[in-house]
C-alpha cells in the first residue's frame, strides 16, 4: 500500500472554452469537476496502475464533501482507501480554462483552508497510523501547504517516515522544500526552476547533484518538454519523450511520481522507472482532467521513451 499525503487537497474544476479571450464572456462547452490536489492525483494514478493507495490529508465544507463523493466514485476507487482528516474550513477549488482552439490551459488556485493546531495533531495521529501498517511501502508528500502550517511541516513528516522505515518521496516547492530536504527524503521530485532555485545551479545535472549533497538520496527532476533527469546513490539518466504533445498539462506531474513510486515498489531498474514515469506524464496530457491519462496512449509512449545515462 502507497501512502499520499495532500496537505491542501482541492477540488479540481476544468473548463473548455472555444478561446480564451480577457475581458470577455465566454460559453462553457464542457465543465468537469474532480477530486484534486497532488497527492489525491498521484493516488488515482496508482490505482489505475494496479496499486493500493491510501490518500489522507485536509477535506472540509461543501467543497470537500464534493471532493470525498467524487473519490469514492472515480475508476478504479476499490483500490481507494479515504483517510482524509476534517478540517474547519472549506476545501479549496483550483480552477483550469482550455483553450479549445490552442490547447492551453489557465489555472486559478485558490490558497484553501487554514489549518489549526488541534486539526495538525489529529492529522499526525492519522498518518503514524499508517507509517505503522505492516502493508505500508512508501509514502508521497505532496502540494503546497494550506495556511497555518509551519513552514517546516514537510520535514517533519519526513522524519516520521524515515523513522518508521518508509521510502518517502517529497514533492513541493520553495521553502517547504528547502526544509524538507534537511530531512533527507529518499527522493524528491522538483521542476528544472524549483531545482535551480534551491542551489543557484540552472545547469540540471550539476543542480540534482548539489541538492543530493545538501541531503536528498535521490533526485528526479522534471525538464518540462526535455523529459526527466533522476541523479540518485546507483547513477544518473536522463528520460527524452518522443514530442511535444497538445493537451492539458494539469497533473503530468502528478502522473510521474505514481510512475516513480510504483516502480519503485515494485522494485523496477532506474531507466525503467523513468521511462514510465516520463510516458505517464505524457499520456496525461492527452487526458482531459487531472489524475487520469489515455490508457492507449501511454501504451504507444512507453517503448518510445529513450532513456541515456547522464553525468
């Protein structure tokens, strides 16, 4: 079983529009709402995968009560379990606009709910828990933080995984990541700026193996267009996809940790991980929401991904 923590969950809501034009009115042709934030993507990915996930984090209000019915009805949702903790405050919504006629997509993400004391320590005694369940492989952390959460609270729950034997993966940015690392995840997944950010490197590979100094077992770094680069303890490669593909790119992200964690789990060689995790990211960009991608695709991307070593 596969833990995902999603501190600020969200429901997703994606609408298509013919173009999107500022200062105009504009006709909704289709409008699709789904259980989201990064974790709970990366969970519905799993499940698709074949794993056993268990999401856990915030849900509250109207918004969360959508967001926890959509869960338990999305493909695949007996491999689903809902650990999520109620808070006070209402769920956030993150809203995406398509461009019909480019196929580019505009975010809106509202900051969620805040977060108290006696909510935090509910949610400590949850996630332990599950640290503690003789299932438990690894575990994803996921997302912004919602306010009132310490800036810290991310390397904290690493060293609760590190100290219950649990690959940890991290997955934020900005401070949150800078002292998540300290914590020494066994693998975090930035984006080429989030790593240039952290070491002041803007060359990747020399970034993933500053930030591999300054505490991360491992790096796996998403290049946008230029596909993955994974520097860890057994080497360096680096994942090209075939193209460029027109979509929604909301979630392929989100997509490439469940590639990493489910192979890791399943305990597949390095270039194998990348490559899955590189065509499912892919794949969800061909998908019309966030936390699914088109099957058939990934099937026709994965033998397609090349896979080098890098230095």
């Amino acid at each position: 079983m596969i833990i995902t923590v999603t501190l600020n969950s969200a429901l997703d809501v994606t609408y298509r529009v013919p173009s999107l034009i500022p200062h105009a009115t504009h006709r909704v042709l289709e409008a699709v709402e789904r259980p989201g934030g990064k974790g709970l993507n990366v969970a519905r990915v799993l499940a698709a995968l074949g794993h056993r996930a268990t999401v856990t984090g915030f849900a509250g209000g109207p918004a969360g009560d959508e967001l926890r019915r959509g869960l338990a009805a999305v493909p695949h949702a007996d491999r689903l379990t809902d650990a999520l903790v109620p808070v006070a405050g209402s769920t956030r919504r993150t809203v995406g606009v398509v461009d019909a006629a480019t196929g580019d997509t505009t975010m809106f993400n509202e900051p969620g709910p805040t977060v108290g004391p006696a909510e935090w320590a509910a949610f400590l005694d949850v996630y332990r828990e599950l640290l503690a369940g003789p299932d438990t492989e690894a575990v994803a952390l996921c997302g912004s933080l919602p306010p009132g959460l310490a800036v810290g609270a991310y390397a904290e729950l690493v060293r609760e995984a590190r100290a219950a034997g649990v690959y940890v993966l991290l997955d934020t940015s900005g401070e949150p990541l800078r002292r998540g690392l300290a914590a020494r995840p066994d693998l975090i997944k930035p984006n080429a700026a989030e790593l240039a950010g952290l070491t002041g490197f803007s060359e990747p590979a020399r970034a993933a193996h500053d930030t591999r100094r300054r505490g991360a077992r491992g790096v796996a770094a998403s290049l946008g267009a230029d596909g993955m680069l994974a520097v860890t303890e057994d080497g360096a490669w680096r994942a090209l996809p075939p193209g460029r593909l027109a979509g929604n790119p909301t979630g392929a992200g989100d997509s490439a940790v469940a590639g990493l964690l489910s192979g890791h789990v399943e305990g597949l060689p390095w270039p194998d991980r990348l490559a899955r995790a590189v065509a499912l990211s892919a794949a969800t960009v061909l998908a019309p929401a966030a936390g699914e991608y088109d099957e058939a695709g990934y099937e026709e991307l994965l033998p397609k991904v090349e896979v080098v070593p890098a230095g």
